[in-house]
C-alpha cells in the first residue's frame, strides 16, 4: 500500500514537471543579454564597445609603475623590484603580446554590428568604426611586439572535426600589417566625430594620430632596419625593405599635417607663467584640455582608479605609509638641456677636485629645459605645495659623511642631536626613499587624497596628444630632408618648455629628434618602441658597465645602468661654506648589473605552445 | 590499533609514490663546440643548441647551453633526436650536416654519448698568455681570421676582460680594455694591458680572457680563461 502511494505521488511529481508549460526549459536568462537584446539598443551596445576599449593594450602605463624601471628611465625603489636592477638579460619573451581572444571579440562585434539593423545607421556605423579602430590597433601592437602576425579578420570557429588546418594561418610580412593599419585608418575615418572633446573614444583626429604613428614607424623600421640585417626573415615576417622607407614617411607626414592643419587640438598652455607646472599639468588637467587626443579614464568613487600617485607620491608628504617608488634616473635627469640649446652632465666637482658649492639643492637644476621639473620631482622643489625633503646627509670638515638610515633619522653633528638625513631619504636600499635622489612629477595627481588607498586617482592616462603628433611630424619631415619643415614643428615643442631659441634647419640632425622624444615623451611608454624602431637599443642597452655618458644628447650613447645624484649639506661652522649644498653622482647599490638587449629581443618570442598549434607560424630571429 | 592504522597509511602512501613515477633521464649527452680540433670558447650560457624529439604531441626543444669553454652536457631519454644550431646563434657558422645537408643533425641515443660538433667560427683567439706586474695584467694572444670568402667580417673590437671568479665574459668583469678593430696593427701579436682594481676580500689571483667582437655578430670568440697569479 505505502509502496503504491509513493509511485503514485512520484508519477504525479515527473507528469507536473513535463506537463506544466512548453518553455519550461526555454526560459530566457534573466543573467546574461542576448543578442538580440543588445543590438537593438545603443546604451547596450556601448557598454559592450566599453569593455572592448578597456582591453586596449598598454606596456608601460600609470597602472604597472614597475615597467618604466625596466629600461634607463628610472630606479624602481620598493624590494620586491629591485631585481630589475640586477637582471643582465631581458627574455626573448619579454614584452610578447598575442591576444587572439580579444581579436575575435572584436570581429564578433563587427560582424553583429553590420547586422544590426534595429540601430540607428549614424550610431551603428560609429560603433562599427570604433570597433574597427580598436581591431587595427591589436594589430599595431602585435607587429610592434611581434612582427607579422596572422591577419585574421572574421570570427573563426571551430567545427570539431579533428582538422583545425583551415583555422591556421601564415603570418604576414610586417610591412602588410602596418599596411593594414594604414588602410583601416582611413577607412573608419569618415563615420567618426570630429570632436577634440572627446577624449576617452575614437575620433577623426585619434585615427589620423594612429595612421601616423603607425606609417611612422613602418618607415623607421624600414630605413633603420638596413643597419640589423640580421634582424629579418627571408619571408619579409620580420623587416620592411629600406625601399619603402620614404612612402612611409609621406604617409606619416601627411596625416599629421592634415591632424595640425585641422586646428582642432593644440598645445597646452594655460600656466605660461609657470611652464613646468604647466608642463606638469598637461597630464592631470582634464577640464577643457586641448593637447590630449586619447585616454584611458578612470574616475573617482566609480571602482575605477589608479594608484600612480599612491605608489609614487613623495615620502615625506605622503598620505600612507607608502609612495616613492619610482625614481627617475640621472641619466634620464641630465639629458634635459640647457635653456640655450646646449647640453652638459650636472657639474658636481671643479676641476680642482673639490666640490661645487650651492646655495640651495634647486640652483643645480636652474637653467634648464622647463619640463626637467615638470617630469621630476627635484630636490628643493615642491609637490602639493608643500616642499620635499631629499637630501642624503652632512659632510664635515674632514670629508667625512654624516648620515642616517631611516626617514629624517637624526644623529650627533658638532655635539648636536640633529636631523641628518631627509624624510624622503635618499637612503640606500631603503625603499620608498629617492633613491636616486629623484621622485616623478608626470602625472602625479595634486588633488587631495590621491595618495590614499580609499581614494586614489582619476588621473587619465594619455595614449596619444598632440606634442608627439608634432614631433611625428618633425621626424617625417627631416628624414625627408625637408629640415625647415621638422624645425618648425620640433621650436614649437620646444617653446612650450621654455627654450625659446628656436633651432635653426641646419641644427636638426637625428640625434635631437631622439632626444627630444626622450624628454618630452618620458614616462609615457614610448621608449622601448622608439629604440626598437631606430634599431638603437641593443646599441646603447649593450650589456657592458660602462661609467654614466657625458654626452646626453649623442643617440648612441650607453645607458646600461641607472645612476643618482645626490645631494648633501657642508657642516662646516666657521667656514664660508657652511650649510652650502654639494653633490655625489651615484650607482645605487641594488644595480648590479648592465642591461643587455639582444637581437633577439627586437621582435619577442612566440610561444612554442602556440608554434605547436599552427605549425605556419615561424619563430622569430636571433632566438 | 591506531599505530597499525598509522603503518598502513605510510604504506600505502610509500606505495602509491613509488608506482607513478618516471624514471628520470639518464643518458649523458656531452662534448664540445670545436674548429679544426679547438673548442670554441663563447659567453657562459649565452650561446645554446636545440634538440627536438619528434613522435610527442607537442614539438618543443630541449635548449642545451654552451658552456663558456665551449663544452656542453645534457641528461636526456635514449631516443633519437634532431640536433639544431640555430640561426644567428653563437659567433659561428654552422656547417651542413654531411648525412642530411641541411642544419639538422640527426643524433642518435642509446647509451652514453660525447660528440663534438664542428661550427666555423669567423675567428680564433691562439696563444693566448697573461702575465702580471704587479696588479697590472698583460696578455698576449694571436688573432686568427677563419672565414676569409665573402662571409667574412671584420673585427669591431678585441678586449681583455678580468675579473674575480672564473666566469669572465662581457657581462662578468671587473676590468676591461680594448683595442677597436681598426687600431689593430699586427692581428698575430696583440697584447692589452689592464690595472686590476683592488677587490674585497683580496685574493691571489684573477682570472683573466681575451675576448672578440665581430662586426655584426652578438656574441663574442673568447680564449680560454686564465688563472693569473698577482
């Protein structure tokens, strides 16, 4: 009896589920949007293209400061880093790219959004060019990283048969990716805004940028290249003939002339009174700015922040236990020029041998290029209006070195108990202090709050602005021999950092043009590329521990290891030189080794993982 | 009761270990890049040769590193391999294999093995002597152009490299001298001179190399490394 009540209430249970209504199983997700959901509505769609522009891919940016240490740029001062220091080697794998996945994202996106007939057609051909552009732009990145890529333009499926050879596609020649690059610029052009306001999406001025930038350095590659021969590929994967050079660099100068031409963006000059806090301000100012072109943004209490200013910020006014991290290298520090056009390392010593005495630590920096202090923070100078404290102890009578080993540690001098060392150090192997008696300036946030770890930064990060458009240009222009032209873009840049005696056509050579991209572009992930492009780096990271170059404004000049300078106080009562401020130049003792870039790292490594899986996919050279 | 329960947990975990496990490799494959008899000295661990083992799923080689005396050592699985100098690697040419006339080498292991594999270096460092006065260093070595057709290439630099363990290479030094490719008048007698800076703690003696870079080519041709006394 029981036995039949349970069968019978079973029976009744299994007739309930299968009978009740025919979607039972067909319901739709109430997690995830469909399809057809997202493209019949433009604010769906641009939370879709939003996360598409989130995975743009950076190398060096605010959000990873570590990688800017990697180079000469800067010492990275936190334990966890110094390793940077005193590593020889960079792996062939280093700075390798291949995100195939984000790739067929991007053409699930196109391929939906040409469909999309529910939008609206001038929204749907914007989406559509934006997608493009951010498509053109994996590709940018992967021939920068990789050379040749496959080309693949249609999302690829798998049909599970057990033969993925019709997945499987050849690289291309490096040149038919910038090609490509090229072509999609001008194509997505057209269904783009014209807006300079718009900072954080694609526009018109953004696609000439990119088109620029790429053709420019297609063109370096190929004119460079001619000097590495060994760093190609018979198949072209690696390498663009020296015969393409010039078309390229016309290219390259016609977009940035159509860009300056437009008269939409401009230099940024709202401070003239102050051109390093204007120089400074460029980054962080996001009211009305005119220079910047294309960002990532963050903002405040959005979940969206960055913590540049928290891990960089100075120790002695920090806002948490924490900051100072990063600290820019003399050899970046001495390459700012002399505001009458000239170049000279830091003057530390007469040639006596005895010191050079300063009244104050900032008159050492006096004189120069206005964008030193905009990038650096210097000894004597002020962050957040309020003044650092970097020194690294007294000197006495004797020569002798009176210092501390913690922030603003004390110590007897003269039968005193005083502070002998600054709240911001510089202190060796003490992290968080400046160790290279240097802390960064670019795009550390003033406002209040931005070194705290509940508040942090919404500083963007700039992509692209208009001083690198007019540097592209200048660079196109001299290289094709046309010197007024790039003197006339280079001055205007120059101006801007308060070297107002413009150079003359015949004083641009190849050396200022890296120059000033080195100091004008510093900290804003530029330098690897333009040293792999001028097929420089493995000239002047040659793994051999050379001594600090005296002649910043030679292109080939060594930069192996990063060095300081460091200032101290003459306690020396009685003496005209008392409480006067002298300088040490100094290898920190965490750089232990010299930086070798090998050929082999001019293109990186393809991962055997993916070799295995398309066999048509070749290794790149000197590995 | 709870120590049986204990024994049996330890054999049985002693058991399952024992079952799963491969054996580890155990063929030693050794020998030496030579010219003409000579090994080829290079950078320690800077120079490396691969050997692929078809028949696996995956196609990934094993990298053998190349000592700085040239030598090499590997622990492999009896099988049989494809040896490959690569490309760009090394200050050398590679010759083609007499059997498949192409890069690969086919290797066969079954057993123990020393080979030596025969490279064409542009040049070789000969002779190569050091004596001291003092703590300054002096080497004399002869400079011998291998490659003379049309792949040869000129010397960028010859430079005397010191330092205070036995690995002596660009990167490893203490004191370095050189004398530019150009500047090099009689490339049978060449000597350099280097004051050795005091080292801390002192020791005795410093090991001492002569090393070549070719135009064009990333690594270097060294001599082999001697022990001078101060």
């Amino acid at each position: 009896m029981r036995t039949y009540g349970f069968y019978i209430l079973l029976m009744l249970t299994l007739f309930g589920c299968a009978k009740s209504n025919d979607d039972f199983l067909n319901r739709a997700p109430s997690n995830i949007l469909l399809d057809e959901q997202v493209w019949k509505d433009e604010v769906l769609v641009l939370s879709v293209i939003a996360n598409l522009y989130d995975r743009y891919p950076d190398y060096q940016t605010i959000e990873n400061w570590s990688e800017f240490a990697t180079f000469d740029e800067a010492f990275a001062s936190e334990f966890g880093q110094y390793g940077r220091h005193k590593n020889q080697q960079y792996g062939y794998g280093a700075w390798g790219f291949w995100d195939y996945g984000y790739i067929r994202e991007l053409n699930l996106f196109i391929e939906k959004c040409s469909k999309a007939n529910l939008l609206k057609p001038e929204t749907r051909d914007r989406f559509l060019a934006e997608a493009r552009f951010l498509r053109a732009n994996v590709y940018f990145e992967l021939v920068k990283r990789m050379g040749g890529v496959p080309l693949v333009l249609e999302p690829l499926t798998y049909d599970y048969k057990g033969d993925p050879s019709a997945l499987q596609r050849p690289r291309q020649k490096e040149s038919e990716i910038y090609d490509f690059v090229i072509k999609e610029m001008d194509a997505v052009m057209p269904a783009l805004p014209d807006d300079a306001n718009i900072k954080s999406r694609a526009t018109k001025g953004l696609v000439l940028a990119t088109k620029a930038r790429a053709a420019l350095y297609a063109a370096s590659i190929a004119k460079y290249g001619a000097t590495t021969p060994q760093v190609s590929l018979p198949g072209g994967e690696v390498g663009i003939p020296a015969s393409m050079a010039d078309g390229y660099y016309k290219t390259a100068l016609a977009a940035t002339q159509q860009l300056i031409n437009s008269g939409k963006y401009a230099l940024y000059n709202k401070k003239p009174d102050n051109l390093s806090e204007n120089f400074a301000a460029l980054f962080y100012d996001k009211g009305g700015n005119p220079e910047v072109i294309f960002v990532k943004d963050f903002k405040l209490q959005s979940g969206k922040v960055q913590e540049w200013t928290l891990a960089n910020q100075p120790r002695s006014l920090a806002e948490e236990q924490q900051g100072g991290r990063l600290n820019p290298s003399l050899n970046l520090v001495q390459s700012f020029e002399k505001l009458d056009n000239t170049f000279a390392p830091y003057a530390t010593n007469a040639a006596g041998g005895d010191y050079i005495y300063y009244d104050k630590p900032e008159d050492m920096f006096a004189g120069r290029d206005a964008r030193l202090a905009g990038t650096v923070i210097l000894p004597g100078t002020e962050f957040k209006s309020k003044k650092v404290d970097i020194w690294a102890g007294y000197i006495l009578k004797d020569g002798s070195i009176v210092t501390a080993n913690n922030f603003g540690g004390q110590a007897v001098v003269g039968g005193n108990r005083i502070q002998v060392v600054g709240f911001d150090g510089p202190i060796d192997n003490l992290e968080f202090s400046a160790q290279t008696g240097f802390y960064v300036r670019k795009y550390q946030d003033p406002a209040v709050g931005s070194g705290r770890i509940g508040t942090k930064s919404e500083v963007w990060w700039v992509r692209y602005r208009y001083a690198e458009v007019l540097l592209n240009a200048a660079e196109a222009a001299f290289e094709l021999g046309d010197k007024s032209t790039a003197a006339g873009y280079l001055n205007q840049v120059r101006a801007r950092a308060g070297l107002t005696v413009p150079l003359t056509p015949a004083e641009i050579t190849f050396d200022r043009i890296v120059h000033e991209r080195k100091v004008e572009l510093a900290f804003e992930g530029h330098q690897l590329w333009d040293m792999k492009r001028w097929r420089l780096a493995h000239v002047i990271w040659d793994g051999l521990s050379t001594d600090l170059t005296t002649h910043p404004e030679n292109a080939r000049s060594t930069s192996t290891r990063v060095f300081g300078l460091l200032p101290y106080r003459i306690y020396n009562p009685g003496s005209p030189q008392d409480g006067k401020w002298v300088f040490k130049k100094v290898l920190p003792s965490n750089v232990t080794s010299a930086h070798q870039f090998r050929l082999g790292n001019y293109y990186s490594f393809i991962g055997d993982d993916i070799r295995n899986n398309n066999p048509l996919v070749i290794k790149n050279p000197n590995q | 009761m709870r120590n049986s329960l204990f024994i049996i947990i330890i054999v049985l975990l002693a058991a399952s270990c024992k079952k799963d496990n491969y054996a580890a490799p155990g063929t030693s494959f050794k020998g030496r890049i030579i010219c003409q008899g000579e090994a080829v000295n290079v950078s320690q661990g800077e120079v490396f040769f691969e050997l692929w083992e078809s028949g696996w799923g995956k196609r990934t080689p094993v990298n053998v590193a190349i000592a700085q005396d040239g030598s090499f050592s590997s622990l492999l699985f009896d099988g049989n391999y494809q040896l490959v100098l690569p490309k760009g690697q090394g200050p050398y040419l590679t010759l083609p294999d007499a059997a498949s006339h192409t890069d690969t080498m086919l290797l066969q292991l079954k057993g123990d093995r020393t080979m030596d594999i025969a490279v064409l270096p542009y040049y070789m460092i000969r002779n190569a002597k050091a004596s001291a006065n003092g703590r300054q260093v002096t080497t004399n070595c002869k400079l011998d152009k291998i490659i003379t057709d049309t792949r040869a290439k000129n010397v960028e630099r010859i430079t005397l490299y010191v330092n205070r363990t036995q690995f002596v290479d660009g990167i490893n030094n203490i004191a370095t001298q050189s004398i530019n490719g150009g500047d090099i008048q009689d490339p049978g007698n060449i000597t350099l001179q280097v004051n050795v800076p005091a080292v801390n703690p002192a020791q005795s003696s410093v090991f001492v190399r002569v090393g070549v870079k070719i135009e064009g080519v990333e690594d270097m041709i060294f001599s082999p490394v001697i022990e001078q006394k101060l």
